[in-house]
C-alpha cells in the first residue's frame, strides 16, 4: 500500500522545482482580541504544460470503463497507455481536454473509478463507513472534485475560488481531518496502481502526489476558522 510521507497541513513532496509552495499569510488585523488565530498558509501549485496533459490524460483514461492496452503514446507519456487518438497535433490534444470537461456527472457516479476508490478507502480502514455514512457519495463526490480541478489547471484563481468554499464545507459541516485526507491519498494512488499496473511509473506517482496535496492542503487550509476564546469569569 502505497503511503504519502508528508504532514498534508505543512510540508510538500520533493518533487522537483514545479513543486507547490507554502506561503504564510497575514492575519487580519480587524479580528478582535477574542478570537484565536491558527497558522495559515496560502498553497501554491507550479506545473509544466506537459505536466497538466500528463494528469489530464492519465486522468481522462482513469474514467474510461475500457481495457488498459499498450498501443500508441501521442503525449510522450511513461508506459504508453492506449489512446485512439493518432498524433499529438493541437487538435488531438484539445478533443482529449473537451472530453474531460464535459464527462457528465452520471458518467463519473457510475465509474469503475468509484468503486475501486471506494473500496481501496474500506480496505485500508474499515470504521470510515460507521464514522462516515456518506462516505460511498463522498467517493462520488471525490472525482467530481478532481475532474473540475483538473479541468482548471490553467486557472487556479478560479480553482482557489472553489476550494476555499469546498474547504470550508470540509471542516465545518463534514467534520474531515488531516488523517482523513491522507487516507484519502493513498487510497487515490492504489487505485492508479492497480489500475494502470507498472504503467503508472515513479513519474506519474510523483505528479499525482503533486496534485492531491495541493488539492488536500489547500482544503485543510481553506478550512481554518478563527476560535472563539471563553473568558473564564
């Protein structure tokens, strides 16, 4: 089982120079006296044009209910997943891109994906189910979140946007914890593994890791709220 090394709150994978960056951020200073303010941190993420198609088609193949064969490799991609597409021409590329924008909610619900994530989360911790009801939609829910944030690569303003509203539903309402996002994580890349077999090389693990802790930090970060402090008289 494959298993993320890394505090998902504070510390990034050594990946290389594309890697996300930690930023500190300034407190507010309206915040009165009251509240208790947590360490923030503003997530950064830097990722080559040739790093997005790689996450994106590797991706897109992930939601295909199709046999995973070796054929032609158009992005110059480690492993050399099957493709129907015949060259790398910007046409070519931007059908793979459309596809995944516009791969239905139905069609990600009814995903082998689902399903092997969903059992790989069980697998590696059982009570999820007792602790988390609605963790089989949270499976669901997981993939529609990736497939929009792999649709918006180009566009983290936009991403950032709709994490910090997702973050805040994360902490306040569903009550998720650093652990759970690891756990999450590993579950993510064991699918890929079983799944993809050797195809999903080193290359590919790293940049998915890549990916998943930017998602999960900045979720966790997104999530912080100030604490009201109790006077004791």
């Amino acid at each position: 089982t494959p298993t993320l090394h890394s505090n998902l709150s504070s510390s990034s994978i050594n990946s290389g120079e594309n890697n996300y960056q930690l930023v500190r951020m300034d407190t507010n200073t309206s915040i009165t006296s009251d509240f208790s303010i947590q360490s923030q941190f503003k997530v950064s993420l830097k990722m080559s044009k040739k790093e997005i198609e790689l996450i994106r088609y590797t991706w897109n193949k992930m939601l295909l209910d199709e046999p995973i064969e070796q054929k032609q490799n158009p992005f110059g991609m480690p492993g050399g997943f099957s493709t129907n597409i015949t060259n790398s021409t910007a046409g070519s590329k931007e059908k793979t891109m459309n596809y995944i924008n516009r791969t239905s909610a139905s069609t990600v619900a009814s995903s082998l994906f689902c399903r092997q994530f969903y059992s790989n989360l069980l697998s590696m911790d059982s009570n999820l189910e007792k602790l988390f009801p609605s963790i089989k939609h949270q499976a669901v829910s997981f993939a529609g979140v990736m497939s929009f944030a792999i649709s918006q690569l180009e566009n983290l303003s936009v991403l950032d946007d709709y994490l910090i509203n997702l973050g805040k539903r994360h902490s306040r309402i569903l009550g998720i914890e650093p652990a759970n996002f690891e756990l999450m994580g590993e579950a993510l890349i064991q699918t890929f593994l079983e799944r993809f077999g050797t195809r999903f090389t080193q290359e590919l693990e790293v940049l998915w890791i890549k990916l998943y802790m930017y998602l999960a930090n900045s979720l966790l970060q997104f999530g912080i709220d100030p604490i009201i402090k109790l006077n004791e008289d």
